[in-house]
C-alpha cells in the first residue's frame, strides 16, 4: 500500500473522487503545509496557518498504478488556478502535492510535467516535502457520502466526480 498526500482545492471534492476508484482502500481529509500545530477548520478558513486542505489517499498499487493516481489528481482539479479553486479562493486551496521521500518527489514532478502538457503549461502545482498531516474534524472526512444533496456537493463535488468517471473508466469501482 502506498500513500500520497495531495491538495487540489476543498478536500470534499477530492474525497469524493478518489473514492469511487478501484485500489483505493482509505482516504482522509486533513491539513498540512503550514506552520501551526493542530489546526482546527475556522483556523484554515482564514488563510492564515499557511495549511492547505488535503487528502491521504491510500491505494493498492498492484490494482491501480501510481500514475493513475496522480493523473486523476490533475483530472480533479485546475491546477493552473494560484491558490483557489473556482470560487474557493485562498492558499488553503492552493494546487499542491506533498512527497515523503525522494522516489515520490520524482513521480509527482513526472505527473506535474504530464498535466501541463495537457493543461497547456501554467501549472502552478508546488511540490513540497511533507511535515506532518493533521486529520480533519470527522464531519470533514467521507464528506460527500454523508451530504449528497449538499449544495456545494451537487455544485462543484457532482462535476468533479463525473469527471474522474469519465476518465478513468478502467479503474472504476462497480456501481
């Protein structure tokens, strides 16, 4: 098993959509990439921790590759947007990808090079070492399941998720 942390946005969405692929056997909503301890979701809301909204996905990689995991991570999200995504605006929404060692440092630069080829150059994904993930508050985590009329889950988390379906068909979780 493998873990990667990941940031593209709210982690709602991100959630969502790993959750729906094949080898994926966990995914939790946290923060990490900034300087306070234990930051609370008001604390991140205000932009000022430094954190980013993430997810640790988990994922079997003898089911699905590295690459797919990656790649569907820039399927989710616009990584061209500077510390927003869409209407969520603030470094806490920041494009960003959070490598353990050096081996996972090459492999997310590979996947960043791929998706500025497809997203036309100006991807400002940052690839950082990662510090310590804090665990989001348990109403944060499985977000989607829990709220699927949610407004924000029907308006930005739904498109994301289709996406994902569309794109990586192969990898799909039976319905």
């Amino acid at each position: 098993m493998k873990t990667y942390v990941l940031a593209g946005g709210c982690f709602w969405c991100l959630d969502a959509a790993y959750r729906v692929l094949r080898g994926v056997s966990e995914v939790v909503s946290g923060y990490t990439g900034g300087a306070s301890a234990n930051p609370t979701y008001e604390q991140i809301c205000t932009g000022r921790t430094g954190h980013a909204e993430a997810v640790a996905v988990t994922f079997d990689p003898e089911i699905i590759p590295s690459d797919v995991i990656l790649d569907a991570f820039f399927t989710m999200h616009d990584p061209r947007q500077l510390n927003r995504q869409g209407n969520d605006v603030g470094t806490q929404y920041r494009s960003a990808m959070f490598y353990r060692d050096e081996e996972e440092r090459v492999l997310f630069e590979a996947a960043r090079d791929r998706a500025s080829e497809t997203w036309g150059g100006d991807v400002v994904t940052e690839i950082t070492a990662l510090e310590t993930f804090y665990d989001a508050e348990e109403y944060h985590q499985d977000f989607f399941a829990k709220n699927p009329h949610q407004g924000y889950c029907l308006a930005v988390a739904v498109p994301k998720v289709s996406k994902v379906r569309a794109s990586f068909q192969p990898y799909l979780l039976p319905v």
